[in-house]
C-alpha cells in the first residue's frame, strides 16, 4: 500500500527502512523521501515505526528460542 502519496513510497520500503534502523519520521524522510512533501502521511509513518519497535522487542526471545531449538536438533543428528 502506497503511504506516502507525494513521493510514491510504500508501507514496504518504509517497514525495510526501520528495519534498518529509521527510527523517526524525519530519518524515514532522508532515507526513502516518506513524509518530506505534504505531511499527511506523517500520522501512517508514526504508526509504523511504533510497529517496527513492537517487532523489535520480540525478535530477541525468537532468536534465543530458534537457537535452542538448533542446538537441540543438532545434537540429535550426532
């Protein structure tokens, strides 16, 4: 879907960017131009950010479990 409508970005670029670290409206602007024309896409791009933080915070707990479960079935395969 389209959120910045002035600069045709879409909610993927802008999830890939805060993935890579953008972590405010305007470092979202410098990197893919979201949210530098009219402003009305600010509110979406807030949004998203906040998601990409929430998805942050779970990552952590996945990777620890994802490493158990490696482990696990690594010892078995010997």
């Amino acid at each position: 879907m389209i959120v910045c409508l002035c600069h045709a970005v879409s909610d993927r670029i802008i999830r890939a960017r805060i993935a890579e670290g953008a972590r405010t409206v305007e470092k979202l602007g410098e990197v893919c131009g979201a949210g530098t024309g009219c402003g009305g896409c600010h509110d979406q791009m807030t949004q998203l950010i906040g998601e990409g933080r929430q998805a942050n915070a779970v990552r952590p707990s996945c990777r620890e479990s994802c490493a158990l479960a490696t482990s696990r079935v690594a010892s078995v395969a010997l």
